[in-house]
C-alpha cells in the first residue's frame, strides 16, 4: 500500500517543479496551469462491464479522485458492450474531461477511444487491464501471465499424474483472460505434462462456467481440480454448480476437487475459511486504484514516466509500446487469509461484494 509520504505526493497534486521539470508529457498531453484549481480539473472512470470487483474499481477511483480535491464527471458503465466503450470515453472527454481512468473491456476494440483522448491531448490511465495499442501514460496492472503460473504451481503440488484440471478461460479479447490462461496453460505443460487440461470458454459468463464444469465432469470421470480465472466472477456459481453434482467436498477430504483461483475476492476468502477453495492468487485491487490515480494526476500536471524499480515494490516495464507498472500478486492459502493487508479483506470490499467477514 502507499505509504504515508506517498500519499502526501499525491495530495500536493500538480506541483510547480513537475510542471517546470516535464512541460508536456511524451503522450502529448498539454501540462495543466500550476495555478488551476482542482476543483476546476474534471476526471473520470470508464468501466467496460459489470460485476462487484469492476463496480469497486469504479467506485473506488472517483472516491480518490474527490478525496484528492479534483473536480468529477459521473463515471460510466459500457456494461460488456465493447462499442459502448467507446462512445463513453469519446463522451467523457466531450464533457470536459480532462483525465481518465479506465479499465479496458476489449484490448482491440478500445485503441480508437485512446486515439481520441490522444488527440485531445487527455491522458489516459488503465488499470486492471490493458489495451492492444494507443498511447497511455501508464497501465497499472498485475503480471497475469505470471498470475496464471502462480494458479498452476498450487494446482500442480494437489493434482496427480493422470488427473483431469478443468481451466475456465477469461474471454481471449481480454488481455487478462489471455494472459491467465497462457500463463497456467504453459506452465502446466511445462511442469505437470501427465495432468490433462480440459479447457472451458466462459467469456466471464458465469452460466458458460456452469455449463462448462457440468460438461467436463460428465465427460471425464478423472477430473481432480478446477482453475477459476476470476472468482470474483464465478463464485458461488461454481460452488453451486459441484453441490448440485455432489462434488462439493471440503479440502482434506476424499473426493475433493480441488480449486485454485485468481483474484482473492472476499467471496474467495470466505471459501478458504469454510475449506473449499484450496488456494487464490490475489489480484492487488486497492495499489489499482491509489497508483492508477496517482499517475493519471501526475500526468495531467506534465509528469513522465520511466521503465525501472518503483519505490512500492513493483518493476515498471515497456510493453507494447506503453509504460506498465506490474504490481506483486500474493497467494493466499488459509496460512494468511485473514491478513488484514488483502483486498479482499478490506471494508469496502466486503460492502462492495456483500460479504460478511
């Protein structure tokens, strides 16, 4: 998390040094007065779909934003429509906008909305997930390719050669749903060659995810585990989904299936607790929303970045053309679930998700 002189960074907004130092940024974007009012500069959120871990993204952003002093446009919700998207964010800068944090709902068919905010000269943050191409200031995210690896080791050390591990795949539009399956997919191949992997297309529809689990276990009678790209999408379909097939049974126990996740919602955490989720690797959604912030204000002011070592224990790397600051990814067993310093263990998280601790 941001420590206490970070965040005073962060408050002190555009400072006249960074404006003095940077002028415009390499994006294009024209530095914003130091003698503008916060209040004065209006900022967004572009959300692509709906479900609790993007609603507290979004919610989350235009909290800092006001916290920050910075005037705001109502956040906007392409609610999976991909062309939608694109209309909110040309809409967004339209109204005066002049910065934007946005998670990406299709790496592709978003470029055009960032090719509009470049030739405005409005600086684009993205979190969570990435575009194909256009230019950004920075894109905070996780390494899910690593994520997806992270997924395979624990899945690996609980499975068996000759077992059956049922994948659900994030939608391939997505850099995300790419990069998890790629990461888990490679290195089980890599790793546990005698595990089969029976690989569902779910497109983050939690009823494709159902049908997938109750296909694969009539097809296979070997089936030992389940990879869950997103449980804060699929749980409790899933849980649902074994208990109607009688394959709900807790950790330790013979018959278990075992689950291994990505993301370490509260509803993940809560699985743990109760022994049916083995194990979740933990996407960092409150660093999301502080740095994803952080640089979109420092960028407004004319700030530039470089590739390198942050000052809160990430690596800034060039890909694709933009700047990435790939933030750590712990996972999370029942050895450290009630570890206040999770996401998923966080207020607004929970209220966001409707979980009780």
């Amino acid at each position: 998390m941001r420590t206490a002189a970070k965040t005073g960074v962060v408050l002190a907004g555009l400072t006249a040094s960074a404006l003095m130092l940077t002028g415009c940024s390499s994006e294009g974007t024209t530095a914003i007065s130091a003698d503008t009012d916060k209040a004065d500069i209006q900022l967004s959120y572009s959300q692509p779909h709906t479900d609790p871990f993007q609603n507290a993204e979004n919610v989350g952003s235009m909290q800092r934003f006001e916290e920050l002093g910075y005037g705001t446009i109502p956040a906007t919700n392409a609610d999976r429509d991909a062309s939608q998207q694109l209309t909110d964010i040309q809409t967004l800068i339209n109204k005066g906008a002049k910065g934007l944090v946005i998670s990406v709902g299709d790496a592709d068919a978003i470029v055009p909305a960032i090719e509009y905010a470049n030739d405005a000269s409005v600086p684009i943050v993205a979190i969570d997930e990435a575009p194909a191409s256009g230019k950004i200031a920075m894109i905070v995210r996780a390494d899910n390719v690593n994520m997806g690896a992270l997924a395979c080791e624990e899945m690996g050390t609980r499975v068996k050669a000759g077992d059956a591990v049922i994948t659900l795949d994030g939608d391939p539009v997505t850099s995300n749903g790419r990069d998890r399956t790629n990461g888990f997919n490679d290195c089980m191949a890599e790793k546990y060659p005698d595990v089969k992997l029976v690989n569902v297309a779910t497109e983050w529809d939690p009823a494709k995810a159902a049908s997938g689990i109750e296909t694969a276990m009539n097809q296979y009678d070997n089936i030992a585990g389940i990879y869950n790209q997103s449980d804060a999408t699929f749980f409790p379909t899933i849980l649902d989904t074994l208990d109607s097939l009688g394959k709900l049974i807790p950790v330790g126990q013979d018959g278990h299936v075992v689950q291994v996740s990505v993301d370490a919602s509260p509803m993940a955490m809560t699985a743990i607790r109760d022994g049916w989720l083995d194990a979740a690797v933990a996407q960092p959604m409150t660093d999301y929303i502080d740095y994803g912030v952080d640089y979109l204000t420092r960028a407004i002011g004319g700030e530039t970045f470089e590739a390198g070592d942050t000052d809160h224990g990430s690596v800034i790397e060039e890909r694709n053309g933009n700047l990435v600051d790939l933030l750590p990814t712990p996972v999370v067993t029942a050895d450290n679930v009630d570890d206040p310093e999770l996401w998923g263990n966080k207020e607004f998280a929970l209220e966001a998700f409707g979980v009780s601790k």
